[in-house]
C-alpha cells in the first residue's frame, strides 16, 4: 500500500509539472532593458523555457493576464513602434509541440512608454560678456543611461520666422555628457538640444531654443532703440531699428514661456525697424537677419504707472560719463528725488539726476528712483528697476616693435660706414703711393733738389710718373743694381732722368733733358751721410742753330738717416 501511494503521487506531481511548469524554468526578458520607453521606439520580448531545445516549444507574449502576441515558434517577439497604450505587465508563456497541454509561463515585466520627450536646454549665463564662455546643459524629462546629447546652433529662417539648426563641433555621434561649453562667445546667439539612444538612434524632441544675450553693440549686426531708454510708459510708441550686412530683418521677443515672437504679433515691421504699436510688454528684444546674424539685445520694461527711471538701455563702457533721471508720465520734472541701487539710498539728489562722471564696474547694479512728494490718491512715485550695465573697456598695450627692424637699420648704417671707410683708406693709399714718386722740376739758375727715393720700391724697377705742369715733364727712376761684392752696404746709386716734352714750335727747343746723378756714401767715422748729385743738361735746339756745351754741375747734400741699415 505505501508503494502504491507513493507512486500515484508522484504521478500526480508529474502531471502538474508538465502542465503548470514552474516559474523559474521560464524567463522573460527585454531588450533594450530600460523601464521606460518612448513613442515610436521599439521593444524585443526574449522568451527562455530552460529545458529542451527552444524550437520544441511555442511562445506567447501575454499582457495583463491577457494573450497579447499569439503563440509561435519565434523565441524573440518585437513590439514596434510603441504607443502610451501598450505600458502594462508582461509575461512569457509556451508550451511543448509534442505535448500541447504542458505549458510553463514566465516572471513578469513591467513597461512603460511616455511621450516623446522634448528636453530642455538652459545656458549660463544668460547675459555675457565679449569673449565669455558659455555652459550648455541639456535635461530629458526621463533620464536614462543610454541617452547622448546633440548640441546645434539656431539659424533664424525669416521667411517662415523659423529657425534652422546646425551641429557644433564635436557632436556629429552625440556626447555621453548632458553639457557644453562654447567658448568665446562674443555676441548674441541661439542654441538647441536633443537626445538620442538606440541602434538604430531613436532621437528626442528638439529643445525650445535658447539664446545667450548680449549687449555689445560692436558685432555683426546691431539693434538701435528709440527713444534710447530701458523703461518706457504703456503706449508709448517704441521704435527698434536693425543694422547689419543684410537685406531683410525681424526683431523677436521673449514670450513668457520663453519662444521667441516675431514683429508682426505685437508690432508693425516696416523695412528694418519695428515699432510697438500693440501689446506693449517688458521682455528682451533683439534683431535677425536672414543671413543668420544676430544683434545685441535689450530688455526693456514697460510700465504702467505714472514715473519711470531714465536709464541707458545699453551698456555704458568704462570711463563714460552717464546721467540717471526720473520721469513722469505728464512730463513733469521731479526734482526732490531718491535713488536706489541694489535696493540701497544712494542719496538725495534736489536736481531730479544722479551723474556719475566716469562710470566703473562698481557702478554696476539695479538702480529706481522714487519721488519724494505724490499728489493725494495717486499711486507711488517710484519706478521699477533697471540694470545698467558697465563694459570694460580693455586698454590696448603698445606694440613692441621687431628688433628685426632695427638690426636691419643698424646693419645698413654700419656697412655704408665699412664702405665710405674703405674707400677713404683706397683714397689715402693711392694718394701716398702717388707722393713718393713726385718730383719737382729742376731749374738752370737755382741748385738742385733733393730727390729721396724709396729704395725698395725702386730696386729692380723702373718706374715714371707725370709731374704737374704747363708741359708734359715725365720722371723716370732707374734704380741701379747692387755689386755683388759689396760690404758696407751704404753707398746708394740712383740715376734721375727728368725729361720735358713740350710742344714743338718754331722758336722752342725740339726736346730739353736734365739728367742728375746720384751717389750716396757714408763717412766712416760718423753716421753722416752725404750725397752727391750731378745734373747733366742736354738741349738740342732747331735746326739751323748752334748747341752750347754740355753744363756739367756738382751738388752736395747732407742727408742724415735716422737708423742705420745694419742695426
């Protein structure tokens, strides 16, 4: 009896595993494995039975305890595109082709699909200075670590007040980061995000565009407003001129839910300027062109009271003077006035202004006015605030000049001296050469002049030279060669030719010619040297006439070297 028991039991407990299975031998599982999904992705349900070979079994998908995607041989099951009405609790469910009552279900899954999303982009800061960086950061309503980010630039389409977008730099696959910094922005800009995940990338909404504001006027384009104020009276006709490199312009807005809105909603467009004539309201205005430029922005601030603040719309550069006032709206002059800023009395000013000479960073602020004395039942005579901002002014440093330059300048000078010196030196050179050969010409009343000659410039030479004069006298210099056997050395032979060529005519010698020897000896007992010099003149005469005889004269010099030759 107990071995019958025990074996109907165990048929039994057989039976109800085949038929119920248990849960552990069935898993579902998705891909990709994220609790939440967005319309128009997609989901894989993953059915794994554990036993047997996974072509023996049929799979559903049930949802809600109901059959969802009937049964079939494929173990992977995908649901695309989702939809908000397809969240709920799924399970996996099969059962055997041989055996169709053996079934085993699954653990469940919960899904949830959501709406696209449309994340929303913030920049920091808001308003910036030239050359600033700028800090971008993209949010999804539902966050997930599949998520990359996509960072674009607006482009202003006028033609439909639309905006384009371009990607920046570096984000053509996306970025695993929700932030970006752009750096060196110098003028107002637009900028767009968006999400993406998945193969193949399932991309969010586009963020609402978002711009970083700039009151530089010095760019591209720029935005001129007139009266040339930040706080204006309801109603009070506002015009905003654009100017730039473009042909077709539209001024925008800040709406309260941070779009921007065209000109033609709240005003009338006429060319390049807008003017307010509807819907005044305080925002940030600025101009766009069709060729993708911006303009600097303002904020203006319109109020409906009976007093506003006189204060430049634009900011005021560095060491500018600038002048705060109060206005009322009948066009009465204030005079008893206090002034605030950043919520502090300043002081009183019975003028109805508060002039600040040279304005600073420090002057930078939140500044209202308020009249002391309001008539009986009106409101307050204070205005709201306005920021006056302050831009630096940077103060340009000298330009250091390239030593090139002046090495060049140097250089130059330094040759054209090289060269004048050189050709001076060339100069003397040729002008003492020329000195040692000049001679004076000798004359038949007066003695003899000395002739000193350089002796190793005419050893072994010959050399002539023209001396000055009405005629042509030539100097020629033969040097005499030295006996072989000659000791002492100190005896010196020159023979002087001096000839004189003169033109010819019928009264004038044919050819006059003065030859002059020279000896050259040294006493023995003193270093006194004396010399000795013969002139011979000979003069042939014309033709027909007598020649007197040979003159023959001695002349003695004294010559008295400063060193002797063999010391």
């Amino acid at each position: 009896m107990g071995h019958t028991l025990l074996s109907v039991l165990g048929f039994l407990s057989l039976n109800i595993l085949l038929h119920c299975g248990h849960a552990q031998d069935a898993v579902l599982t998705i891909e990709p494995n994220w609790s939440t999904f967005f319309t128009r992705e997609s989901v894989t349900f993953i059915c794994d039975m554990r036993d047997r070979k996974d072509d023996d079994w049929y799979y559903a998908i049930w949802k809600d305890g109901q059959e969802f995607l009937c049964y079939n041989s494929d173990k992977r099951r995908t649901l695309q595109p989702l939809d908000t009405g397809d969240s709920g609790e799924y399970q996996c469910r099969g059962y055997l082709k041989s055996h169709p009552d053996s079934r085993k279900e699954s653990n469940k899954v919960s899904l949830t699909v959501s709406d696209k999303p449309e994340p929303v982009l913030t920049v920091s800061p808001l308003w910036l200075s030239p050359g600033d960086s700028v800090t971008l950061n993209c949010n999804v309503t539902h966050p997930s670590a599949g998520w990359r980010f996509y960072w674009y630039k607006a482009v202003p389409k006028p033609a439909d007040y639309s905006y384009s977008y371009e990607l920046l730099p570096g984000s053509t696959n996306g970025t695993e980061q929700d932030s970006y910094i752009v750096h060196g922005q110098t003028h107002t800009a637009g900028y767009v995000c968006r999400a993406g995940r998945g193969d193949p990338v399932f991309h969010s909404d586009y963020s609402k565009p978002k711009f970083v504001l700039s009151g530089d006027v010095h760019s591209a384009a720029s935005l001129t407003v007139s009266p040339d104020r930040a706080q204006y009276f309801d109603k009070e006709l506002v015009s905003l001129s654009c100017e730039g490199n473009s042909t077709k312009w539209r001024v925008s807005r800040f709406s309260e839910s941070g779009s921007p809105i065209d000109c033609t909603i709240w005003g009338t467009m006429t060319g390049s300027t807008c003017t307010i004539d509807r819907y005044w309201n305080s925002g940030v205005y600025w101009c766009e062109s069709e060729t993708g430029q911006f303009s600097n922005a303002v904020n203006i601030t319109i109020l409906y009271g009976d007093i506003i603040l006189v204060s430049p719309v634009h900011p005021v550069a560095e060491g500018h003077p600038v002048t705060l006032g109060c206005k009322l709206k009948t066009e009465k002059v204030l005079h008893d006035v206090d002034f605030y800023k950043n919520g502090k009395l300043i002081k009183n000013h019975t003028s109805g202004e508060l002039i600040i000479s040279a304005v600073s960073k420090s002057d930078e602020g939140f500044y209202k006015c308020k009249g002391k004395e309001s008539p009986p039942g009106s409101r307050s005579w204070t205005s709201k605030e306005s920021w006056m901002s302050v831009k630096h002014v940077p103060v340009s440093e000298p330009e250091k000049s390239s030593p090139f330059p002046v090495l060049l300048i140097v250089g130059l000078v330094c040759g054209v001296l090289l060269i004048i010196l050189l050709l001076l030196f060339l100069y003397c050179y040729r002008k003492s050469n020329d000195s040692c050969f000049k001679r004076s010409q000798s004359t038949n009343q007066g003695p003899a002049t000395d002739h000193m000659i350089n002796q190793d410039e005419t050893q072994n030479g010959e050399y002539a030279s023209p001396l000055h004069g009405p005629a042509r006298l030539y100097e020629t210099i033969k040097g005499a060669a030295e006996p072989e056997n000659d000791e002492s050395g100190d005896v010196t032979y020159s023979v002087v030719e001096l000839k004189n060529i003169a033109k010819k005519g019928k009264n004038e010698p044919e050819e006059s010619t003065v030859y002059s020897d020279v000896k050259m000896a040294s006493a023995a007992d003193d270093n006194v040297m004396y010399a000795q010099v013969h002139s011979h003149t000979k003069v042939k005469k014309d033709k027909g006439k007598s020649s007197p005889a040979e003159a023959e004269e001695a002349v003695y010099s004294e010559v008295k070297p400063g060193t002797a030759r063999d010391q």
